[in-house]
C-alpha cells in the first residue's frame, strides 16, 4: 500500500482506496482523484487492500476486477463481510455479464468500463462518498433515536399509526393496461416524516407486528370491493414472515389472498427467518404469490430466487434510470428477462421516468411497468396514462 497526502477543499478529509495491479492504470486514476480534491491510497492487488483495510478508514474503494489472487469480485465479497455500508467501485477492461451480475449481486456501489472517463470517475466516486456520509449520519441518528427511548418516540410512532394511509402507485402490462396497484406506507407523523423513519421507530420499540398488521390492513382496505383495482402489491419486512395473523383467515389482506402479491425487498436479510421455506409454503396455500423487490439494489443478492422462489421480480430502478443509453444495463436486463421467463417468474420494471426508459425495457422483455411516467403514488386510486 502506498499512501498519499494530496489535499483539496473540495473534498476535506475524503479517504479513497485505489486497488490495480497495473502501474500505469493505477497512476492515471489516482491522478484523476487527487486532482478532485481526494486522499488516495493505493494498493497493487485484493491481499494489499485487505492490509490497508485493517488499519484504514475509508470513505469508498475503487479497484480493478481482474487481478492475480485476491480479483475485484472476491475483494468485494470480502469488503461486504468487513463493512456492508463501504461503497466499492469496480472497474473492468473486459465486461461480462457474468461479473457484471456478481458485482450487483454482492452490492457494488457501481461497474464501470475501462477507459474511464476522468469525469465520469469523479461524478460516480462523488456520489459513492455522499452515499458513505449520508449512511454513517443514518446510524448515528439510528443511535440516537434508539438511545432515547423516551415517551417522544412512543408517541411520534402512536402518531405515526393513527394518521397513517395508504398511497397507490399503479403497475401496467408492457401493453398500457391496469395490471394492479402496489400500496407505499404514508403518515402525518411530524416526528417521523418519511416511511423509512416510522419503520425504524418500529424496530427501536419492538413494535413491527403492529406496523406490519396497520399497513396490511390499510392496504386491502380500498382493494376488497374494487375488483377493478386488479393485484395488489403489499411490501413485507423479513419480520413480517413470522407473524401469523398474515396467514389468519380472519385477516382483511388474506381474504383477498389470490389478488395479493407479497414483495420482500432484496435489501433485507430474509435468511434470519426461521423455518423460512415453510412459511412461505404457508403463504403460496392461502393464496399469496410471492414477489423479490428491488433485484439489483444489491444486498441480499440472487440467493432471494433460492429461498423464496418468488413468482414476480421488480428491477430495482437503478438499473432502470437511463437503460435507453446504457448498453451494460440493457445486457443485465435481458439477462435477467430471459432467465426469469425461462424460470416462468414475471418481470416488473420500476421507476421508469421517461418514455425512452419504457421502451427500452418493453423491448428487453419486462413483463410489467411501474414509475411516475405513469403516475405518481396517490389516495386510491389515481388515474394513470402510458
């Protein structure tokens, strides 16, 4: 490992990490990141990094996929071990399908093409470090949050419950047609003023049974009478799997079992659930289909498929923005349509914005569409167009 000591205003105290076996390569991108503004330590290979991991803090690593030894791939798989919130960036001069899926399916931050363009570079390497701060900010207001658990939390998340509502985001068929509706969590808790607040208030007072039976119920509510409304998307924390009032017939959502889809989001660890592949057998019996949101996010990976066998994936939109002008997205795409319809599994493209980005993906074989090109989550149940 070779440490550096450039430094800039523009990007204070930014600890980068730089791994290629080759010189020449490595002295060009290390050129271009200390010309940003950015700290840069180098390492010749994946065994140089994990040394430079054990006594350094970094805010993102950029590296080469093929090197001798330790490659890009099992680097990443390693990072991921040591620390799952370090943005890694890898970097190829030989783009294959197969790396390319590795690298989302163990969480790369992003996969890039050699030559890279110095510009391209420090835009993504720019985000990856904001994305490093805004998640160590997360958990020190997590901490926080958790620290104090003072009657303050109790009550923003008893608001939380009491104002909550559901908002409908229509799924369409590649052709334009109502395919269903998937129902997002709202509420008017000023204490908690985003979804991702309420769900760690959540866990922070044990309370996710209740979140989970609150939202299940909100969300069949507007269905069960409108059979116009089509399937309904219900989103699962991995928790939800084991509460059994989701499988009671006397619940409101699995009354109408056989026009709900149950998508459990691939950022969640759903290998901590006991006896999972039961509970799931239990579910497919009262009727729900099972579906695997956010499939290139890159966390729980393609082991989803293994342990849910789901009946419906959702691209995560990630791999949407832009498709129309990313070739290495497209290829991911039809890898993951082909596959999926060989697998008899359905194929939601999600947050599509623009008509480019629809009919790319209608040419790549997405089954179905989901995005605010079609409209935006409203009360139940907003028009929508194509």
């Amino acid at each position: 490992m070779t440490p550096t000591d450039s430094k800039s205003d523009a990007a204070p105290r930014t600890q980068l990490l730089l791994v290629d076996d080759q010189p020449e390569t490595r002295r060009a991108i290390a050129r271009v990141l200390r010309h940003a503004g950015y700290e840069v330590d180098t390492a010749e290979d994946g065994q140089d990094a994990l040394s430079a991991l054990l006594i350094g803090s970094y805010d993102a690593i950029v590296t080469d996929i093929q090197m001798p030894g330790i490659g890009g791939i099992e680097l990443l798989k390693l990072v991921r071990s040591h620390d799952p919130d370090l943005p890694v960036i890898l970097i190829t001069g030989a783009p294959a399908v197969e790396t390319a899926i590795q690298a989302l399916d163990h969480g790369a931050y992003k996969y890039m093409l050699k030559p890279v363009r110095a510009v391209e570079l420090e835009e993504t390497v720019h985000k990856a470090v904001q994305l490093r701060r805004m998640s160590r900010i997360r958990k020190e207001a997590l901490a926080v949050t958790t620290a104090v658990t003072d009657p303050k939390l109790r009550e923003n998340f008893n608001t939380a419950l009491e104002t909550m509502w559901m908002a409908f985001q229509p799924i369409l068929t590649r052709d334009g047609v109502l395919y269903g509706y998937e129902a997002l969590m709202r509420s008017k808790a000023p204490g908690l003023p985003h979804p991702g607040a309420v769900l760690e208030a959540a866990v922070s007072l044990g309370e996710m049974d209740q979140l989970g039976r609150q939202t299940r119920r909100l969300s069949a509510a507007p269905v069960v009478g409108e059979p116009a409304a089509g399937i309904l998307f219900v989103n699962l924390h991995p928790s939800d799997l084991e509460d059994e009032e989701l499988v009671s017939p006397k619940s409101s959502l699995a009354q109408i079992a056989s026009r709900v889809v149950l998508e459990i989001t691939e950022r969640s660890a759903v290998d901590s659930v006991s006896d999972l592949r039961n509970r799931v057998a239990q579910l497919r019996a009262t009727g729900y289909r099972i579906a695997v949101d956010d499939l290139g996010a890159g966390y729980a990976g393609l082991t989803s498929f293994a342990l849910l066998e789901p009946d419906i994936v959702k691209i995560d939109m990630s791999l949407v923005r832009d498709v129309d002008t990313s070739t290495v997205k497209q290829q991911l795409i039809l890898s993951i349509t082909r596959l999926c319809r060989e697998m008899g599994i359905e194929v939601v493209g999600e947050g599509v914005e623009t008509v480019a980005e629809r009919d790319m993906l209608v040419q790549l074989g997405c089954d179905l569409l989901q995005g605010y090109l079609f409209a935006k989550p409203a009360e139940p149940f907003p028009a929508f167009g194509w």
